[in-house]
C-alpha cells in the first residue's frame, strides 16, 4: 500500500475536545506513521491537501442492525439470506459514505459478512458482530406471533435471535455464537419494540441465566451488550456484569451508581424512535407494534439528561431499521439538546473504541493507530451540525489508509 501525506490538516484532538491547528499527517501501510507540526519529507508519498480542514477520526457506531432492510423482523426472516446480504451491502456502503469507520451489530450479522467487509468485496465500515441476540422465550428476539406454535430457529443472517430457556441453554446459544466468531454477545433483558408478544417493561431472562452467558463472555474475552429499557432490567443486567445497556429510556435514579460501581457504558439511541415515531409504518413495523414506541419515545431525552448530569460514560448508537438508516447521524442532533459537542464526538470515537476494546486502533488521530479518518469541511466542535450533513461537509473517508471516499478539491 503506497503512502498518503495529508498535508495543511487542522487535527481535531476528540479526547481534548480541542483543534491542534496545522498539521501533516503520513498515513503508511494502514496505519498514522507519523504526525509534524512541519511538513513532513518522503519522495514517493502521495500528498493530499485538505487546506485547513478539519481532520478527525472516523465515527463509530455501537448499535445498528446492518441486515435489517426492513422495520419487519418477521418478515426479514422469511427473505433468502442471499438477498438480505446484498441489501446489507448497500447500508454497509452508505454507512462508509457518511463516515462511519467501525460498526458494532446487535444481531443478525455474521461471520461471512464481516469476513466480506474484512477482505473488502462489500465496501463497508469494519464489522463487529453478535451473530444472534439470545432471547427468552417470547422475550424481544422471538418474533412468533401469539397465534404460532412452533418455532423454527433462523440461525442466518435474516434471523435477529436465538431462543434460550435455562442456564444450560444460554451456554450453548453464547458459545455456539462465540464459535462463529461473534466479537461481542448481545442479550434481551427487557421487552421491546419490534417483538409480538411482550410488553417493553417486562423483564426477562433470570439473574443465572443473565450470568451465565456473561460468564461465557468472559471466558471468551469479548463483551456483552444487553437490551434494556427499564431501572429493573437495567439494574438486573449491570449487576449481572453485561458492559452495555443498549436503549435505556426508562432508567432511573438508582441506576447512574451503577454504571459507575461497574464500569458499564450506556448506548442511548433515540434516532430510532424519533424515527420510528415519523415513518415506522411506512419502513414496515406493523401498526400494533409501532404504537408501543411512543411508551419510550420522550423518556429517552429525559433518560440521556439523568445519565449525562450522573457522569456515566455514553456511546454512539442509533438501532435504525429499513429506510430509516438514512438518518444515522441526526444522534448528534437528537443528544445536542443536553450533550455538548466535544462529548458528542467523543461518544462516536474514543468512548466507542474503549467500548470495543479497541482503543489501541482506533478512536484517536494519533502516531501508531490505523488510518480511519474523516475530511470535514468546518468545525465540529463549534457546530456539530457539519457532521449531520455528509453530502456537502463529509469530503472524505478513509479506512485502513484507503479512501473510500474523496471529495476534495485538486
């Protein structure tokens, strides 16, 4: 791979919160070799000028369901798995445009997805992935209606969970995923939107069963992330030792100590509702069920107010589902309203690729990390609104020290 000077970048520092001004940057092998203050002296290097602009680390985000092409699950789950890949080739691809660099599923990618992203047959953001959440028994990842009878596991990727009744089965299901690579677990702690039969403040899954997949993460070094929405399932879960609350709308104020006592991170994603809310029905989420999003739909901004005040650590995420993965980035938009910019930023970077166990690749534009950077045209840190608009302000996106996009002039 041949070298790249990014010369005249004005680096934005997302742990600071702060612009270092002026600054060469010498992207070699897929990797930031070297960051001067001077410009930087290598004969063969291919030099890019991104006159003044802002450069920063590509964004991150910790929830997205690559595979969803529709607000249906059940319906995704009758499509061919060879379809429901080529349509998550296109999200993948528009993902990458809009500067996304990294992406964590939370159910229905797999290996051979990631492994096509990896090896670059499908252009995409980096793909981590769960394979399927586990769910209980009529918990949010059974997708069978009141009136089914029998339950046919769909284990590819048009399928978003694998049912679990039981300590023992939820070993299975955690090591069965963790054997086909999964980098992170995700569990179904509460009810939720999108599944038939439960209500979003029921809680499922036992503490044994909870722990005992947790115990399977650990042993296998990866993460695990948990649906939630209320304090009970919430508190439960991060007791239980999961690392992330996905949702989250309904905590309260018993639950910010323990974030803290336990390290855990909360993954807020109210673009989903705020979309859901404006055209779920149209994006193919039945009627009966779109309804049930207005139960969360103003706790979310209230529940990110309560989390931001109590200092817990937050990380990008936005859940979208079919037509709705065009506003990806209206989260910045959405979380402004309580959370200054520099936070934001580093919810979708830094905070992100801590999250991820990460930290040493990605996250930060510094010496030693891979090359995955975004050209902004304008000041994130004074607007964030320069990142909501990556038609006319994203103008370019690297990868690994590729461009998979590049808009700048000359």
């Amino acid at each position: 791979m041949s070298s790249i000077i990014l010369e005249n970048a004005n680096v934005l520092d997302v742990v600071a919160g702060e612009m270092l001004g002026d600054r060469h940057v010498l992207v070699s092998d897929g990797t930031i070799a070297e960051i001067s203050e001077t410009p930087i002296r290598a004969e063969t290097a291919e030099r890019v000028d991104l006159g003044g602009r802002t450069l920063m680390p590509g964004l991150c985000d910790a929830h997205v369901h690559v595979t969803a092409a529709v607000a249906n699950f059940p319906e995704l789950e009758r499509w061919s798995p060879f379809y429901v890949s080529a349509r998550a080739g296109e999200i993948l691809g528009d993902m990458l445009q809009r500067g996304f660099t990294t992406v964590r599923d939370a159910g229905g990618a797999d290996w051979g997805l990631a492994k096509a992203v990896a090896e670059d047959f499908i252009a995409g953001p980096r793909l981590l992935y769960c394979g399927h959440a586990l769910s209980q028994t009529g918990g949010h990842g059974d997708m069978r209606g009141p009136g089914e009878q029998t339950f046919e596991g769909c284990f590819c990727c048009a399928g978003l969970g694998r049912v679990c009744d039981g300590v023992d089965e939820m070993r299975r299901g955690a090591r069965e995923e963790i054997r086909r690579g999964a980098t992170h677990l995700k569990l179904m702690v509460s009810g939720g939107v999108s599944s038939p039969t439960d209500r979003i403040t029921s809680t499922q899954f036992s503490e044994d069963e909870i722990r005992a997949a947790v115990e399977e993460a650990e042993a296998a070094l990866i993460p695990v992330m948990a649906h939630a929405y209320t304090a009970r399932a919430i508190n439960r879960a991060i007791r239980c030792g999961v690392n992330s609350i996905e949702h989250g709308n309904l905590l309260d104020e018993t639950s910010i100590p323990l974030f803290h006592e336990h390290g855990c991170v909360l993954v807020p994603t109210l673009s989903i509702y705020d979309s859901l809310a404006r055209e779920g029905v149209e994006a193919g989420m039945p009627t009966d069920l779109n309804r049930k999003v207005f139960e969360v739909l103003d706790a979310g901004l209230v529940a990110l107010e309560m989390a931001y005040r109590g200092g817990v650590t937050m990380v990008y995420g936005t859940d979208l589902l079919g037509i709705m993965h065009r506003h990806q980035l209206k989260e910045f938009a959405l979380r402004s309203e309580i959370v200054p910019a520099a936070d934001l930023i580093r919810a979708a970077t830094c905070n992100a690729a801590e999250l991820f166990a990460m930290s040493d690749r990605i996250g930060r534009v510094e010496e030693g990390l891979l090359a995955d950077l975004i050209v902004v045209d304008g000041d994130p840190l004074a607007d964030i609104g320069v990142l909501q608009d990556p038609e006319n302000k994203v103008k370019a996106v690297m990868k690994e020290g590729r461009f998979y996009r590049n808009d700048l002039p000359g």
